[in-house]
C-alpha cells in the first residue's frame, strides 16, 4: 500500500474536544475562527502528522495531556487570551525513532492560532485526506455514543 501524500505547505495540528475537530494550520498570520459562544471547546487532545527524519515515513502523533499554560487579558473587552500547550509524541513504526512535537496554539474570542512548534526527530506535514478520515472517526464515534445513551435510556 502506497503511503499518503504528504504536504509542507501549512501543516496544521488538529484539536480535540470530545467529538468536535478542529484544524489549525502553522500559520502565524492566520486566525482559525471556531465561535464557541458556551465556552465548552477546551482542548483535551492534539494531533500532528509528521514525517520521520530517519527513514521519512509518516506518522501520526497524538498528545493527550493538553495543557492551559497561560491567559493574557487584553483591552479590547473579547475575554482573555488562553494559550494551550501540549506534547504530542510516538515511536515511528519503521524504524523505532521517538519522534516528538511540543505544540502552542492559543485561543482569543472565536479565533485559534496555532502559535508555536517544536519538533524532535520529525518534521510536520500535511497529510491530504487525513482530516477527512479523522472527522468521519469522530462523526461515527459520536454516532456510537448516542445509540449506547439510548440503550441506557431504554434499559432503565
């Protein structure tokens, strides 16, 4: 099987919360705007894909221990600025390098910018068609957790 086509353009970090995704690409001039008007969007997960600097296979990396590392208030009266940090890092299947991203990406009324990245033994790519098959995951994930609340629904 042929490995997925991998872009450098802007490759983004996917955030997590429960079941919703979104798509941040390392851009530092350009605001992702995710209107979160009941403030419950709070990163729990990141992922990045990744290419190997050994053997340049792609990977993906997830990090679940994301973390709130700061808040700035500003002047404008849109809220504070939160800024979320977190490692995401993994053994590559080929050749069992640890490859790691730390990521920053920050958060200021309905905007998210993916501030800062550092790698060790990888470098970010976009990988096209990934976020497609992670949203589907999400979508039938969600779809799973709605059938098992009926069920529970029924059974009491």
């Amino acid at each position: 099987m042929k490995p997925a086509k991998a872009s450098k353009r802007k490759p983004p970090v996917y955030v997590i919360s429960g079941n919703e995704i979104l798509t941040i690409p390392f851009d530092l001039n350009e605001t992702t705007q995710h209107p979160d008007g009941d403030g419950t969007f709070i990163p729990d997960t990141l992922m990045v894909s990744v290419k190997c600097n050994t053997c340049r296979s792609t990977a993906v990396l997830v990090g679940q221990d994301v973390e709130e590392s700061e808040r700035h208030s500003h002047d404008e009266g849109m809220g504070d600025e939160i800024f979320y940090s977190g490692v995401c890092g993994g053994e590559c299947e080929s050749c069992h390098s640890y490859l790691e991203v730390e990521v920053d990406v920050s958060k200021y009324a309905d905007g998210w910018i993916f501030q800062n990245r550092t790698q060790d033994g990888c470098e970010l790519v976009e990988v096209l068609g990934f976020e497609d098959a992670l949203r589907a995951f999400a979508e039938l994930s969600r779809k799973a957790q709605l059938e098992e609340l009926s069920r529970r629904q029924d059974e009491d």
